[in-house]
C-alpha cells in the first residue's frame, strides 16, 4: 500500500563538504547565492527557492573522500532555468570564473539545455532547462 505523501516539495538539501570555509566561499561568493546563517560546522544559503545545508568534515569521514556520482546517494543536483540567455551567461561566467563545467549542451533524453558543473568536491551540479 502507498503511503501517499503529501508534500509541497523539497525543503533543503544537506551537503557534506571536506572543507567548509572554500564551499561557502564558491557557494555565496562565486556563484552568489543567498547566505542564510551559520551555525556550528553549518552554513545554510538560498538556492531559488530551495535551502542548501553546506556541513563540515566529520571526524568519521574518509581521508581524502571525493564526491562520486558513480555510488549510492545523490548522482547530481539540477537548478531550474527558464531561460536560454540566462543559461548562456551562466555557463560564460563558470568559465570566467575557472570553474570546470560543460559548457551549453543538449539532454537528448528529456530534449532539454543544460550546463554542468562541479564544486570544489567535485559534487554534480546542473543548470537545466525547465
């Protein structure tokens, strides 16, 4: 039997970083995303609609631990856009910035744009057509 959630959507999205000061550095001020607060080994900012939880290395994390998309949990993480030029001008201003990242591409899957990049973790991030 279902159980029939109902929910409104997503609230936030916790992501575990090696190094807390340089993931909120890339978050807030490279890609300029709202901060919200931090709080011990936290720090919360606004993407769109959506919260982000950045938290700190733990001492049970693995030495050296990489995001892989390639293991079980989050494979990437897309950010709607509605538009095209706004898409363009992103994937202009990773570049500008050093930011490793796709470039414009086509999802021939769902026949959608989208620019793909990654963190300072190499977590997966996309900029996808809505």
């Amino acid at each position: 039997m279902a159980i029939n959630m109902n929910t409104s959507g997503v609230h936030h999205v916790s992501l575990r970083v090696s190094d807390l000061e340089r993931s909120k550095k890339f978050y807030v001020e490279t890609l300029g995303f709202q901060h919200l607060m931090d709080a011990d080994n936290i720090c919360l900012f606004l993407a769109g609609g959506t919260a982000f939880g950045l938290r700190g290395p733990t001492a049970e994390m693995p030495r050296g631990d990489k995001f892989s998309p390639h293991r079980v949990g989050v494979d990437h993480i897309a950010l709607a856009c509605s538009d095209r030029s706004e898409l363009n001008r992103v994937a202009d201003a990773l570049s500008a910035a050093g930011i490793e990242n796709t470039g414009a591409k086509h999802d021939e899957t769902l026949d959608k744009d989208y620019v793909a990049f990654k963190d300072p973790d190499r977590i997966a991030w996309e900029f996808y057509m809505a």
